[in-house]
C-alpha cells in the first residue's frame, strides 16, 4: 500500500522518513506491541508489553497516540487518555481473548458467583473491564491476585490458562471464565519436547498463556518482557522461545551471540504460533493512519469512566 506521494525510493525508507516527519507534525507518539512485525518495532516510540504499554500511554504528554497492538490496547490508551486522539492502524486488529468474553455472557457468568471479586486480564474489552473490580497483565497477574485476602472468592477472566498458573502459583483457587488465545494455545508439546532433545542444552522460556502441558517443560514463565530480561540473564547459549515470534526481533537485538529457537505450532502448514491480529498492523497502515488521523479510536463516556476505574487500581498496585 504504497502511497502515490512517495519518491522512487525504497517504500522502507519513504515510510520510515514519512512517519518521522509527521509524527512530529502531528506531536504524535508510536506505542508497539513486541509482537508486531520488525519494522513497526523500530520505527515505534516505545516497545513493550500490555502493562509497559498502558504505564507509557498514561505518561505520554503526547497529543496523539499510534497505537500498533490489537484493539483491546488502544481502548486502554484511550481510557487512560480520554483527551488525547487515539489511533490503530486497522480497526479489525482484534483479540481472540476480548472476542471470546462477549460482556453480556460475562455479566450472566457473573451472577453465578456473588460475593466474588473480579480480576480481569487487561486482554478484554472495555465492556468487559468495567464489570471487573482490577485488571491484570501478565506481567502482574500474580501481584494483583495476591493483593486480595486468602478468603476473599476471586473470578479470573478471560485466560484460563493464564489463571490457571497464577492459581499454582498462588495455591489459590480461582473462579476461571473458559477462555484462551488461540495463538498460545496451538503450541505443540511434541514438538516443544523434540526441540529439547534435538537441544539438550537449551532452556525453555514461555508466556504463562500457554496451556499447562506446555508449561511444565519450561525454564521460565513469563511476560514477553520477563522472557526478554530472562534471555538477557540466561547464561546458556540456546533458548527454546514458547510465545508469538514477533518477540524473536528484539531478543535477537539483545542477544547477538545466542540461538533462539521458535517453537511451531501443532499444525506445521501454517503459521499458527503467530498472532494474524498483531500482523494486521502494517508500516504502510500506520503512515496512513498518522496521515489522515484515522482510525480512530472512541468510547462512549459512561462506560469509558466504570472501565476506567480498574485499569486506574491496576497501575497503582503496579508502581
């Protein structure tokens, strides 16, 4: 989608240069996912994970915030910036996380158990969040349950899995909306336990959204910025990596000398183990949304002030 204005340059370099020159004109501010693709990564602000992401857009002095992530995290920076103008380069950049927690289910799911506080993984909608007491990324999700008294009954929505583990982690036990993502979820404990053998001396780092039989093959279980800090750490020089492999560019950065091993999904003719909502997201998308200023993200006031509240409790039981 290169656009009729450019030089007879390369289309990198013009969109690069182009998205320089207006994210000045517009005061703008790129936010990337690490899950987006390498040029995106590059040309972004700021890079990190769900809850580095919504801590960057509540400091931002921004005018215009770029969002290149999945819906969910734009309606995050727009709930934590009501006045700012919120962009994603393609609205259907989605979440099958959000989409599989309809909020008119959830509130039905909810009235099974009164008396329960609500944690709600920060991947959900903003419907979603504002019947939700605090929400959780995975960076935090074991703080944020944790904060909670023992006897305090507690439902954790919408990632099993992820739930799952914090209840281990804990010794809790959680109320679990019957959730996951679809592109942690395919990882392949076969192939996971070939790559081990075919590397005996490799360690194993996975994001806690992958299902329990993947996980207890794991060195590390973390965060995608808790893998990175654990890449970086690790002493061995080969890492099996168990999360989308967008992440693969930055870990490449840090660790030049190391060998990082993506691990397939269980259906080898695809590219499951990548997230098609993050690759929705392109550099030639994003010049065009910083150029015409749209789309635009918006929600209606209301609703934007309940959703607001547990994003607000999350960030200080973060600081």
């Amino acid at each position: 989608m290169k656009d009729p204005d450019f030089g007879k340059g390369g289309p990198a370099r013009d969109l690069f240069g182009e998205i320089d020159r207006l994210r000045r004109e517009r005061r703008a501010v790129i936010l990337a996912h690490y899950y987006q693709d390498a040029d995106i990564q590059d040309v972004a602000d700021y890079v990190g994970d769900s809850l580095g992401l919504s801590q960057a857009a509540a400091a931002t002095d921004a005018e215009v915030i770029v969002f290149a992530g999945v819906h969910f995290m734009a309606e995050t920076a727009k709930l934590l910036c009501p006045d700012k103008t919120v962009l994603l380069p393609d609205l259907d950049a989605g979440c099958s996380l959000a989409d599989g927690c309809p909020p008119d289910a959830f509130a039905a799911f909810l009235e099974r158990y009164p008396g329960h506080k609500v944690v709600s993984y920060i991947n959900c909608s903003a419907a979603t969040k504002a019947q939700s007491d605090v929400i959780c990324t995975s960076s935090n999700a074991v703080k944020i349950v944790a904060s909670f008294p023992p006897d305090q009954p507690l439902v954790f929505a919408p990632d099993r899995f992820l739930g799952d583990w914090v209840s281990r982690q804990l010794g809790r036990d959680l109320v679990l909306w019957p959730g996951s993502c679809e592109v942690h979820e395919t990882f392949s404990e076969r192939r996971l336990v070939e790559l081990k053998v075919t590397y005996p001396d490799a360690v194993v780092a996975a994001h806690p959204e992958c299902p329990p039989a993947v996980l207890q093959h794991a060195d590390h279980i973390g965060s995608t910025t808790s893998i990175l800090d654990f890449a970086r750490r690790s002493p061995a020089r080969r890492i099996i990596v168990v999360t989308e492999p967008g992440i693969l560019h930055r870990m490449r950065q840090e660790n030049p000398d190391k060998e990082l091993i993506p691990v397939p999904g269980a259906d080898e003719s695809c590219s499951c183990n990548e997230c098609p909502y993050m690759k929705k997201n392109t550099l030639e998308k994003l010049y065009l949304c910083l150029r015409d200023g749209t789309p635009e993200i918006s929600l209606d006031p209301a609703l934007a002030a309940r959703a607001r509240e547990p994003i607000a409790r999350m960030l200080e039981l973060s600081r």
